[in-house]
C-alpha cells in the first residue's frame, strides 16, 4: 500500500500546455505539501495545505494552482506552462504541521516541458 | 540568507567506515525541530532522523545519529558503518515557525561509499 502516491511519475509536455499532477495519501495526515526540486537538487517548498485550508504559499508564479478537495488529496494544475517549470515536483504529507516525524514524499514527478 | 547550510556538495567514505555529514542552521526561534532525509538515485525522499530543538539527548536511529550541537546551531548526521547502499543524496531539514509551517530544505551533500 503506497502511503503517498503521485501520478504522473513522468510528464512530458510542449510550452503553453495546461496540465494536472495529482497527490494522494492515505495516512490519515493532516497536512499535504507540494514541492519542486530543480536541476541543482534544490528543494523549494511551493504549498503548504492543513485540513484542505492553505497554509503556505510560496512566491511560485499564479500559473501554479493547488487544489484541495479533501484531506487526502492536494492536487497540483499548471497552466500554461514555460521551459523553467521543468523538474521535479513532489508531494509530501505530515500528521500536522509541527509533527516530529517529518514528512511521507511521494516518489516525485518528473515533469519535462520541450 | 540561507536557513540551512550544508557545506559539503559531496563526500567520499569507504565502506564500513563512519562518516559524519555536516549541517547548521539559522533560526531566531526557540522551539523547531531538525531532520534528515536521504534520496538515493531512484529519488525517492526518505526520512532518516529527527531531532527536537528542546531534546536533550543526541537522536540515533540504528546506524544513523544525529549530532546536535544548540550554541553551535549545528545538527551533523553521523552514519557508522557506512554501506554501499548509503550512497545517495542526504538533506538537512529545519521546520520552524509558530505553527511549524516553515519546513526548509538544505542544498543536500552527496556521498558515495567506496568499495
């Protein structure tokens, strides 16, 4: 049973293009995150979601929505999308925001944009 | 100003050998907390260790502890016995923050164990 599952794992779209990677959990966490992990390894934290409210929202372009239905899930929609939003994007859950067990990640999606 | 340095973009440690990856950090908060992840080539984000600003005693989890020095704000991971499965990227992390929302990571060192 995976914990927290990501789908896509690979994305490969043209500049321009409207796409959607969707995030689920299925810990029973209260808080789900989104980040982006660039060429250099760095990792950037994007969204912050506790109990389907917004917590944090990093500086990322309005190009960026996440979406919330539940707890369990923290969708990510990308609209028209550049050649620099090429990376990986993970989602993550935690049982709350100042949990001691750090974060459950998702396997990442690779997104590539050409 | 970087909330998380990690000073060693990469390490070498030959098999069975301990090693110790560095990290330190800045927060003007009293109460956060400190953890390591691995992600080896496949890239999966995996968490090794946590270590509370308020605990007293270092954290250890199998072979992996963590060093924690308050006055110094340095939090090094130490592995023993190092095996060619260690290989990987490790990242030092720092949440903080009233409510814990601020999670960062550092820019991550990559070991490489020698055979």
């Amino acid at each position: 049973d995976t914990a927290v599952s990501q789908t896509p794992k690979y994305l490969v779209t043209q500049m321009g293009n409207d796409k959607s990677i969707k995030c689920e959990q299925n810990l029973g966490h209260d808080t789900m995150y989104w980040y982006k992990q660039d060429s250099k390894k760095f990792l950037k934290i994007m969204f912050s979601y506790n109990n389907k409210e917004l917590i944090i929202n990093e500086t990322v372009p309005n190009r960026f929505s996440p979406k919330s239905p539940d707890k369990a899930h923290l969708n990510l929609h990308i609209n028209s999308l550049e050649l620099g939003d090429s990376a990986v994007y993970f989602c993550a859950s935690s049982q709350s925001l100042d949990s001691n067990y750090g974060y459950t990640f998702g396997s990442g999606t690779r997104l590539t944009v050409v | 100003a970087q909330k998380i340095t990690q000073t060693q973009p990469g390490m070498f440690v030959q098999e069975k050998e301990a090693v110790t990856l560095d990290c330190t950090y800045d927060t003007s908060d009293q109460s956060y907390g400190l953890f390591w992840y691995k992600q080896p080539s496949s890239g999966e984000m995996i968490f090794l260790i946590y270590q509370g600003s308020y605990d007293e005693q270092n954290a250890t989890e199998g072979r992996y502890s963590l060093n924690f020095q308050k006055a110094r704000k340095s939090a090094n991971l130490v592995i023993s016995a190092s095996q060619l499965g260690d290989s990987a990227m490790y990242f030092c992390a720092m949440r903080e923050g009233v409510y814990g929302q601020n999670f960062v990571f550092g820019p991550g060192t990559r070991l490489s164990v020698l055979p």
